[in-house]
C-alpha cells in the first residue's frame, strides 16, 4: 500500500457557531470527504442555544483529512488541533 492511501488519524476541535445547528456538517465530512469520525467529546448550550463544540477524531488518508479541514475552514468554524488555533 502507498503512503499516500495509509490511513491516519487527526484529533481537533470544531466550534460550531449556532447559525450551523441545522447543517449536516459531521455527516458531510463522511459522506463527501470520506472521513470515519469519533465524536470524543462535545457540548451544545441547553436546547442548542449559543455555540457548540466538538472534539472530533477524523480518520482518513492525508488527502480527505486535508479535503475535510479545508470544508471546515471554508465554513469559517475556528479549529484547534494539537499544534496550531485558526479562526477564519
């Protein structure tokens, strides 16, 4: 197997900002990016209400991690993973 297609794990959190409550975000980051997610941890304000975030493992090959950040960021979602906070 090349390394390219070597699968790899990524953990980061995502702030969800509540206008994107009702956006399938998590679900397109499976079905589009082809991404496999473990919700680690996550918090919502009582009935949704405010932001949210989520502490996500994204497992995948390095192209559909990358393809996956690059949705969130297009999203403008601020993402915190072990080296770096970005806020777009």
């Amino acid at each position: 197997m090349s390394n390219e297609n070597t699968l790899k794990k990524k953990q980061v959190r995502v702030r969800i900002s509540q206008n994107y409550h009702e956006e399938p975000i998590i679900s397109r980051l499976v079905s589009v990016y082809g991404l496999t997610i473990n919700i680690k941890a996550a918090m919502l304000g009582h009935n949704a209400v405010g932001d949210g975030w989520f502490d996500l493992e994204l497992q995948g090959t390095q192209a559909e991690i990358q393809n996956g950040i690059r949705y969130l960021q297009e999203l403008k979602l601020q993402i915190w993973d072990e080296n770096t906070i970005s806020n777009w």
